[in-house]
C-alpha cells in the first residue's frame, strides 16, 4: 500500500482527534499504560550538554505526575538521557534512587560504551550487576556498527541476556539489519519506529522497504514514541501520523509493537496529554486484545517487568 492510500485511509482517525484520554478512561475501556520511553535529569547530579529551550531545566518525578495526571500509567521504563558518557554509572544510580521515589519504575535502558569491547568486561558486569538495568542504548552509525570492538560489547551484553535499544534514523536501518543479525537472541527495539522525517515524508521509501526487512526477525519490537516531534510540531494533524502507524502495524503486528511517551522529549510539540489523545486515535479501531499487547502486555514481556 502506498502512502497516498495510507493518508486516503486515515481521513476518518483524524476526526477523533477530539478524544480525549478523560472520556477514554470513563467510559469504562480504562486500560493500563506501559510507558518504555520516560526521560527524566536534574542539572544539579549530572551533566546534559545537549539541553536547550523548553528542556532545559530539571525533570523530575513529580514533573511526570503532574503532566500525566489521569492517565493509568503502570509501570515506565527509564530511557538514558544522553549526560556526559563518563556519567552512565551515576544515572543508573540515580534512576535506581527515583525507582524508590515512585515504584512505577521497574527498568532502566542504560547507556554503556560498547565500543570498548572486552577491555570493558569488569565495567559491563558491574552494569549488568544493577537489577533495574533491562536494556542498553547506544548511538550508532555505519562505522560503529562494524567496529570489531564494539561487536564485542555487544556479545558481552547479550551474554548477560540484555536488551538493545535501537536509535537510528532510516538511512541507517539497511545497515543496522546486517547488526541484529548477528545476535539472533538477543531482544531489539527500534526506538521512535526508526525516526522517519514525518514533516518532510523524506526517506519515506527507504523507512517502508526496511522497517519491513526489520520486521521479519522475530527478535526486533517496535517503540511507537516520538512520532509528534518528528512530524511539524507547531500543525501537526493525526492524520499526518497514520500512515507510518499503520505501516508499523502491517509490519511488525499486535505483538511485538509497544508504547513510548517520550517526556519531556515530546514537549517540543505538544503535551504528553497531546500525544496521549494522538495515540489512542491510531489505536481506536484495534481490538481490546490488541490494544492491551501493545498498552502494556508487550511491554511487560519485552522489557521483562
């Protein structure tokens, strides 16, 4: 199916822009949320040199309670935030002191430097030694992704049975099919459904052909998250995200797609409420089975929580 047809399809999502997660949660379909993407820092413990705008400023959690007020959030997974890489430890720490906070959080996605391979075996056991620690994420490019090196701190982590979430963007994807390939047991999650330019429809091809290339290893899952900020996020429409949705769907089916809010990250176009309501609009012709695969059921078996 083509995107034209996609976007012909999606006329009538748009018009259930205006549910909105109140009347959804009362008209008794209340159904848990997993949420595997949440960001959260504060300045004063860690370093984030990439902070700028409305992000810059702490995020805590009782910054998330309030900005997810009424929404039946069950569990989270703590995504890393990208502080100064020498800092991975004292995040782990810290998120395992904010899982105290609000036991809501039931697993980490750490950052580590895989790059230095088997001369890091001490520093992977330490990290795998934290118990919240469900996955590990690092960014790549085409180089990286064959670097012996780094090749081997992936085998050291899936040695220790550890998730690879996966952030790459759709000029990448061709290369990073060749990477999951070489760790059949090993859980992938393709972050954001593999960053796809939504606003521009860039790449659009590329993203279609290989996101179906991904999907035929049993071992790769999708994260339907950031989708609103990689569309234009002062107009975006539902409308503008069905088509990359429902190729999701087509692609990976109910049972190996989850649920990401990305907060605050999102923030940068609209509320966590805003792609909240955005959500339950592209999932609202699903069946109550399916939409609680990819609420929280998924979720739960992916990141093991």
């Amino acid at each position: 199916m083509d995107k034209r047809s996609f976007i012909k399809r999606a006329a009538l999502g748009a018009m259930a822009v205006s549910l909105k997660p109140t009347a959804w949660i009362t008209a008794g379909e209340e159904t848990p949320i997993v949420d595997t993407h949440l960001h959260l820092w504060d300045r004063s413990v860690m370093d984030y040199p990439w902070l700028s705008g409305i992000l810059d400023r702490d995020f805590l959690v009782k910054d998330f309670s309030q900005a997810t007020q009424g929404i039946p959030i069950k569990k989270m997974v703590f995504v890393e935030c990208a502080r100064k890489p020498e800092q991975y430890l004292t995040e782990v720490k810290w998120v395992e002191e904010r899982a105290r906070e609000d036991q809501r959080i039931q697993g980490m996605v750490a950052y580590f430097p895989l790059e230095k391979g088997e001369s890091y075996r001490k520093e992977m056991e330490e990290l795998a030694g934290h118990k919240i620690v469900r996955s590990i994420r690092k960014g790549v490019d085409k180089e990286l992704l064959q670097n012996r090196q780094f090749l081997e701190g992936a085998k050291m982590m899936d040695e220790k049975g550890l998730n690879y979430d996966l952030n790459i963007q759709p000029d990448l994807m061709k290369e990073a099919l060749s990477f999951v390939r070489k760790f059949p047991n090993m859980q992938f999650i393709l972050n954001h459904i593999a960053n796809p330019s939504i606003a521009s429809g860039q790449h659009w091809e590329i993203w279609k052909e290989q996101l179906v290339e991904l999907s035929r290893l049993d071992n790769v899952n999708c994260k339907v998250s950031g989708m609103i900020t990689k569309a234009d996020p002062s107009s975006w429409k539902v409308s503008d995200l069905h088509p990359y949705f429902d190729h999701v769907m087509n692609t990976f089916g109910p049972d190996r797609v989850v649920y990401g809010g990305d907060w605050p990250v999102v923030l940068r176009a609209g509320s966590y409420m805003d792609w909240m309501q955005a959500f339950l609009t592209l999932t609202s012709d699903l069946s109550m089975d399916e939409k609680e695969l990819l609420y929280f059921k998924n979720a739960e078996r992916i990141y093991r929580i």
